[in-house]
C-alpha cells in the first residue's frame, strides 16, 4: 500500500480495490513495509463508530478439513457491546503470499488496521496489539504440518473454507482493550 500526499491512511492497491468493489463488508490482509496490515471495507456510517478508542479481539483457529487445512483470524470491534463488528478472514498456507501475511503476524508487536468506505476511501487507521506471536507460530506450524500431509489430489481450499464458514458463526469473544488510532 502507498501513502497518499499528506494523509496517513494509505490509498488501496488497485488489485485489492477491484476485488473489493464487489462485496460490502470485508476484512483482508495485505502485506506492506508495515508488515501484515488488515483491510476492512465498512459502510462509513460503521466506520464513523470505531473512532476513537474501542475495545478491539482478534481471535485465530485452525481447522483440519479433509481437503484443506484453514486458518481463520476473527476480528470483533465492540463500538456497541452486545453487538460488536464482526469480521472473519481465511489463511491458505498452501498459497505463498497468504502464509507469508500470516507468519509475519506471529512476529509483528501490533496489527495496523485500515478501514475503507463503500467507495474505497481510506476512513480510519488503528493498531492493535498482537499479545499473542507464540501462539500464532504454533498455529502456523501445526498448518504447514496438515498442509505437508495433505494428498495433493483432494486439496481445495475453497471447499475447505465453504466447511468452515458452514459449521461456524460469528460470535463474540474476550477482547482487550486496544484500537489506537493512527
């Protein structure tokens, strides 16, 4: 991602955009010379919420599926207690780039968090915390290890992933506080 003139909140890479255009909420990753950043797209109105300091939870899983195994970071941002934003990104380790964002997570001190508009525009930047590497290593390397013994034939993240998102909801969880802004 690349600074825009004056303002600290970086302008969206033109491939991320285009895939972005499409959906209304997400949350991504990208890896920059901050390390992993996470990418949400929100309504403004959403945004407009987490301004200021909010209790932020990130939350990471591995699942061993039969085709895939799936790495799942959950994001809660608790604007409103008993209804928090709640975001859940997908980690491929068999997908280069992907493994890469998530193993620079186990050894980033913070997760810088960009929020973009409907229409792309970068609204707001927090950091939060990353309290727990060691555990993201773990994670990682239990992954690389089903990945390994995965029979290359029956691989398919995607039908992995589809299993997950299927068998799982998005419930809240403990948080910490953090969410600086930036």
């Amino acid at each position: 991602m690349r600074e825009r003139g004056r303002s600290l909140l970086p302008e969206m890479p033109p491939p991320l955009a285009a895939f972005l255009r499409g959906v209304d909420l997400a949350a991504v990753t990208t890896e920059t010379t901050l390390g992993t950043v996470l990418v949400v797209k929100a309504p403004a109105a959403a945004i407009a919420g987490l301004a200021g300091e909010v209790p932020v939870g990130i939350h990471h899983e591995l699942y061993n599926r039969p085709t895939a195994p799936v790495v799942r970071m959950v994001t809660a941002f608790y604007d409103v207690p008993d209804d928090p934003l709640v975001f859940e990104t997908f980690f491929n380790v068999g997908d280069l780039q992907q493994r890469r964002e998530y193993a620079l997570l186990s050894r980033q001190g913070a997760l810088p968090i960009v929020f973009y508009d409907e229409g792309l525009s970068p609204r707001l930047g927090k950091r939060v915390r990353i309290g727990n590497g060691e555990e993201i290593a773990g994670i990682l390397s239990t992954a690389d290890g089903l990945y390994a013994a995965a029979r290359p034939e029956l691989f398919d993240f995607d039908e992995a992933k589809q299993e997950v998102i299927e068998r799982t909801d998005l419930k809240p969880f403990p948080y910490h506080l953090g969410g600086d802004p930036f």
